[in-house]
C-alpha cells in the first residue's frame, strides 16, 4: 500500500479528499506506519483543543493513539458539516441564478444571508470568481464580503462558530484575503492587491498548511507580476504553482497554471515557447468547470501563433472553435478577438478580408474610447492597404495615425516608431513587413515601457 503524501495529508485532515481516498489512508494510518503517522502528528497536535466524536463508529477506540483518535475525530466531524455546508452555498447560488441576479447590491438585496459560517463565505467566492470577466467592481464588493464573513467567523461564539478551529479559520480567511487582492489586481488597485496579498499570507501561516491555499496565493500574486511586467517572477511563481497542483492531482488547476504562463511568455517576447505551453495547458483544462478559461487560453494561443507566424494553423483554431460564443457577453474581448482575425488574414495574404475586418476593429476601438489601439490598428490597416495597391490611401492614414499618437502624448519611443514609419513613406521604402515591424514594437512598448525602438 502506497505511503500517504504531505499533500494528502494537509487534504485529509481538512475533510477535501474524495471518500475512497479518505479510506485508503484510514486504512493506511490503521496499520500503524511509521512515517504516515509522523506526518498526522503535528495536525494531532494542532487539533488537542478539539471535542472528540464519542464512540467514532466502525472503528475500536481501544487500538486507537492520541495521533489516530485526533486525525479521525476531526476527519469524521468534517466530513458531515462539509457536506451541509456544501448544500447552502449550493442553494444560495441557484437562488441567485434563478432569481438572474448580477451585481453585489442586487444580490445582498435579493437573499436571506442567514447561513452558517463557512456556506456564507464560499457563496461569496464562487459569486466573485464568476463575475472576474464580466465585472471587476462586482467581484472586488463580493471579495471583500467574503473577506468580512471570514472574520466575523473567528469573532461571535455560537453553536456553528464551535465547529471550527483556529486553523480552519485561518485558512479560509487567507483565501477571502487571496480573492480580495486578485479582485484589486483586476480593478487596477496594484497597491492595494499588494496589501490584500501579504495580509492573505500572515492568515495562511497561522492556519493548516494546505498546499493548495499556497499554490492559489502564489499564482495570484504570479498575475500580479505579469501585471506589473515583471514576468521573470511570474514565470519562476507558475512553476512552482504548476508543481503544487499536480501533486496534489488537480490536473485542471495545474492546466491553469501553465495557461498563465504561456500567456506571461508571449508577453516575454517569446512566442513559439508560449505556443507549446499553451497547448499543453489547454489540453489539460476542464471545460465544464471553466468554460471562459478555456475561451481566454485559446485566444492567448492564437495571439502567440499570430505573433509566431503560425497563420495558417492559427486560422484552423480559429474556424474550428466558436470564441465569439465564448465572448458574447464581453464586447472588448469580441474586438479583440476580430482585431486578431484581421491579422490572421493579413499573415494569409488575404488582404481584402483583413482590410474590412481590421476597419471594422479600428471603429469598434473609437467607439469604444481606445485611441491607442484604435490607432494600433490603423497603422496595421496600412499595411493591409499596401498589399491591395491603395498607396496613396495606406500613406495618407499613416499620416492620420502620425497625429493621433502625438495628440496623445506618447512616450518618445512609440513617437520615434511612427516618426519612422512616416519618413519610410516618404522614402518610399515602406514595406508592409516594415509596417507589421513598427506595430509589433507598439504593442510590445505597452508590456515593457523600457524598450527602444531600432529601426529594422
């Protein structure tokens, strides 16, 4: 019989394993293996305050050690509450669905929120977690109700407070600070996400070990890396993420993971790494448990293929999956993902398709209140135009596009791009590869404000 892990372990004591796991290490610890039950000591030690459950059924108290009559005590006492406090976060999620409510206040408008502890808390997550693409201000409020209810449970006695010990506590409280500071992160509060992130890591030191908590913390504060365009650390963060969940077998987390950091290594510059761990990573996904993961690692791919020169496979992905399904809901995503098809069909030589689609994008940008990439896109169109024979056109919108990055005050280096690619049509040396050129360095510029700008 295999040995128990320190992974299994910290998921064992805290009621998470599947029920034929739970008896195989039941069965294990019975057969009194060293090791296994050295690694059930310091949760024994930690659960000394604890009531014992009378009698434990099915099992004889007389061959039990302090270690065992601890571990399965609490084991068995979990498992029950678990499963009714699964039932109210469940109920309270279809009530909120049923009844098509969207935003914090319509939700603490529209529910009874007398439910016990831990219910409350996890209601609030999943809330927060499902609203992360639709809107970032709704999932910070349902962050930061859920970061409340986790406080408020380590406070007032009662009967549902008793279940709980310190270091359960502490663990759910690190996971609503965890979700608070990835909520600030996606409303553009780094500051604050900082703050909420290291509060989230005092709570896990005080709370059970679980591994899982850490990898979540960790591949929260890898986005926020990204964010930050410090990508060295967010890259080196995910594999240790990556190594987390899969030895604890959460092939979907861990396929998460590897999302994130093909993502970060495209923005690193280096796309035909991000293709591969892009892949690998969407294969491992669950669609059923995250279908708008799946929708943004497959744009993510496609983008690193764009920029890799994979056009013509990237144009197979494109037309085998449904991505403006998957965005229905989300206009900047659904201009986004058509502002890469018309780069798609630039790379193919399908210049006319590419025009229509990219003038189509540069007006949604506009509409939309993005200059820089509707001006981004502008400059593309040129170079479409270049392809189809209309110079003078492509010359006179780079000379609007010239303007519109002047008007908005650019850093030097975006200017000393355009400025470039103005003088070329001058010369008469634009080439629609030197125009692709330019506006990759543009698109670059705005993930490492640092580059300078080398002719090609």
């Amino acid at each position: 019989m295999r040995h128990v892990t320190d992974v299994e372990m910290s998921l064992f004591v805290s009621g998470r394993l599947a029920a034929e796991e739970q008896r195989r290490i039941v069965r294990h610890l019975l057969a009194r293996c060293p090791g296994c039950l050295a690694k059930a000591a310091p949760y024994a030690a930690m659960l000394a305050g604890e009531e014992r459950e009378p009698g434990l059924p099915g099992l004889d108290e007389a061959i039990y050690e302090p270690v065992l009559a601890r571990v399965f005590a609490a084991v068995l006492r979990r498992a029950g509450r678990h499963e009714t406090e699964e039932l109210c976060r469940d109920w309270v999620l279809t009530e909120v669905r049923q009844q098509g409510l969207n935003g914090f206040d319509e939700v603490a408008d529209g529910m009874d929120w007398e439910i016990p502890g831990r219910a409350r808390v996890e209601a609030l997550l999943t809330l927060s977690f499902e609203a992360r693409y639709r809107d970032p201000e709704a999932m910070r409020l349902f962050a930061a109700g859920a970061m409340v209810a986790a406080a408020n449970l380590g406070k007032a006695r009662s009967a549902v407070q008793d279940q709980y010990v310190q270091g359960e506590i502490a663990d759910l409280q690190a996971r609503a600070w965890g979700e608070l500071a990835n909520a600030l992160r996606v409303c553009e509060a780094t500051a604050d996400a900082e703050s909420a992130l290291a509060e989230a890591n005092r709570r896990r030191a005080a709370g059970t070990g679980d591994p899982l908590i850490r990898a979540r913390l960790l591949d929260i504060q890898a986005s926020l890396r990204t964010d930050q365009r410090r990508l060295e650390e967010a890259s080196a963060l995910l594999d240790e993420v990556f190594e987390i969940y899969q030895e604890a077998g959460e092939t979907h987390l861990a396929g998460r993971a590897l999302v994130s950091q093909g993502i970060s290594l495209h923005y690193d510059d280096r796309p035909g790494e991000a293709v591969g761990v892009l892949r690998q990573g969407l294969s491992m996904l669950d669609g059923q448990k995250d279908p708008q993961l799946v929708a943004t690692g497959q744009k993510g791919l496609l983008d690193a293929m764009a920029a890799n020169g994979d056009f013509g496979a990237a144009k197979q992905i494109l037309l085998g999956g449904d991505l403006h399904a998957a965005f229905a809901g989300e206009p900047l995503n659904l201009l986004k993902v058509a502002w890469l098809e018309g780069r798609i069909l630039a790379g193919l030589g399908e210049a006319q398709d590419a025009e229509q689609t990219l003038s189509r994008v540069e007006d949604g940008f506009l509409q939309a209140g993005l200059e820089y990439e509707a001006a981004l896109t502008s400059l593309e169109r040129t170079g479409v135009l270049l392809q189809l024979g209309r110079v003078t056109e492509a010359e006179e919108l780079a000379e609007e596009a010239l303007e519109t990055f002047r008007a908005m005050d650019v850093v030097r280096e975006a200017l000393r791009a355009v400025l470039y690619l103005r003088d070329a049509w001058r010369q008469r040396t634009v080439t629609a590869g030197v125009v692709r050129d330019v506006v990759r360095f543009l698109e670059r510029l705005q993930r490492k404000p640092y580059l300078r700008f080398l002719p090609p």
